[in-house]
C-alpha cells in the first residue's frame, strides 16, 4: 500500500476530526502548490480571493459560496497548524460526550455564524469603513472556536494541561480556556486582524446558543445534521452484502428471539437511565454512551 492508498484508507475509516483536518489540509496544499505555479509562469488568477469570505456585500452576492469555503482556506503555515492542533484537542474532547454529526454541523453553523459577524461589523461600524471594500476573511478558526465554547459550557470542569501555564498552576479547566478566548479576540478587535477577532466572537456566540439549546433538550442544528450526513452518504460506497445480511437477519428471527432481544435492550436502557439519574452522563462508559446513541438512532429511524 503506497502512501496515497493509506491516506485515502484512513480518511474513510477516520473520524469526521481527521476528514476535517485531512481537508484543510489538502486545501492548503492545493493553494500553495498552485500559487508557485501561477507566479512561474505569471497567471493572473486570484484563487485565494475566490474562496476568501469579502466583506462587501455588493461583491458577496456574486461569491456566496464563500460563506463556506472560507473556513477550509488557510495560507499561512503556521496559521493551519495552530488551527488543526485545537480543531484535534478541542474536537477530541467534544466528542467524548456527543456523536460526530453534531461535530460536524458545529464546525460548519460557528463558521457561517463568524462569517455572518464579520460581515455584518465590517457594514455596521464605522471603523471598518475604509477596509470593508477590500477586507476578506479565510481560516477555520470560528468553527473551531464554536467547538471549544460548546465544550466548556457542556463540561466547565474538564481539565486540560498546557504547556507552560500547566507546569507553574497545574491542570486549566475548560471554561478559563474559553473566558481567557473570549477576552482576547475581544480586546485584540483593535488590532491588525479585526476581522479574525469580530468572526472569532461570532463563531463562539454560536457555540454558546447552540449548547444553551442542547443542554435543554433542544438540538436546533437537527435538521442541518440530517442534511449533512445524507449528503455524505451520497459519496460513500454502500456494501450490499452487508444490508441484505441485517435485513435478513431481521425477517429471520423468530418471535422467541425477538422478543428476548427487545426485552434485553430496555433493560440495559432502563439500567443506562438509572445510572444517569444516579451520577449523570457523564458517569456513562464509551460503550453505553454508543448503545444510548444507537438505540436514539434507532427509534428516530424505524426503518434502518
């Protein structure tokens, strides 16, 4: 197996953090190669500008499509690797509590949420007047700043250590990563990067009212998810074999044996329930997170 055929293998099997990082990374590749060959033989043709986010309005209605391809759009080096070292960390810790549809659909509302904040200020504020015809935003900063405040309000008291703070004061918790954030972009707007700052506090805007919403019970992104995972399905080669195998095995069972299987998945449902009553979610192994997941599946999906 070469190195492209491992790298198309681990894209399928990984989880949707190595499909994100995988393609902000081939994007960013993509540019720099193409940006060499486009200097060598003097091709004008502005790429970056045609995924970047414009802060003109007149100019956004003739480049929608970068409301989405601006945070997959990196250029400098160390800009992607800061970006995909959180998007690992903070997505990691995200889904130790909640499935990867949810990442996903987080990752693409915090940065159309950051997008929609950096246009809206840099059309608002007069501040911005001067730089609003020629301002443009790229980076996957706002989806992932989404990912790391819906963490922390979901669990504040998750500890994490950093590099130096953590060697002087110890372990950080969550929530002071995503208060210390806030407070950053916040002051930082009178800086050289407005527009990073003013989408950074969009996407984390975002993340707040989408968890306020979860931890309620109300998953506002649900239909988003649903459309996001059918249209993945549409480039995933479907295993035949393996379909007419669990249908069969279905229509096979005797009344006996469905009965038993039914009546064992509401015990353990039952037993999964009391103990989140007892010690709450997050007391839940990974296993009876997955069953609790897939039985949701289940009964939102009667057909599957």
């Amino acid at each position: 197996m070469n190195i492209l055929d491992e790298i198309k293998s681990s894209f399928k099997s990984g989880s949707i953090i190595t499909r994100l990082i995988y393609t902000n990374l081939f994007i960013f590749i993509l540019i720099r190669l193409l940006s060499v060959v486009f200097y060598l033989f003097k091709i004008d043709l502005p790429l970056l500008e045609w995924l970047a986010l414009p802060s003109d309005i007149s100019l956004l209605i003739t480049r929608p499509w970068t409301l989405i391809t601006y945070m997959f759009v990196h250029y400098d080096f160390l800009h992607i690797l800061f970006n995909l070292l959180c998007l690992y960390w903070f997505g990691k810790i995200f889904l130790m509590y909640f499935d990867e549809r949810k990442l996903l659909s987080l990752y693409f509302l915090g940065g159309i949420a950051g997008g929609i904040f950096y246009i809206l200020a840099f059309n608002i504020f007069p501040a911005f007047a001067e730089i609003s015809k020629v301002s443009s935003l790229i980076g996957a900063s706002a989806s992932i700043i989404a990912i790391l405040i819906a963490a922390a309000i979901y669990a504040p008291n998750f500890s994490v250590n950093l590099l130096l703070i953590s060697s002087i004061f110890g372990p950080v918790k969550l929530i002071w990563i995503a208060v210390f954030s806030i407070l950053i972009y916040i002051v930082s707007i009178t800086g050289v990067n407005p527009g990073g700052n003013i989408a950074h506090i969009g996407g984390a805007i975002w993340g707040m009212i989408y968890m306020s919403g979860l931890k309620r019970g109300k998953d506002i992104t649900l239909r988003f998810n649903n459309f996001l995972y059918n249209f993945s399905n549409i480039f995933k080669r479907r295993s035949k074999l393996r379909v007419s195998h669990n249908k069969n095995t279905t229509r096979n069972m005797s009344d006996w044996e469905y009965n038993k299987t039914k009546k064992a998945e509401r015990q353990n449902i039952n037993e999964i329930l009391d103990k989140i009553g007892k010690s709450g979610y997050d007391s839940l192994s990974k296993s009876e997170k997955e069953f609790l997941f897939k039985m949701g599946n289940k009964k939102n999906n009667p057909g599957n």
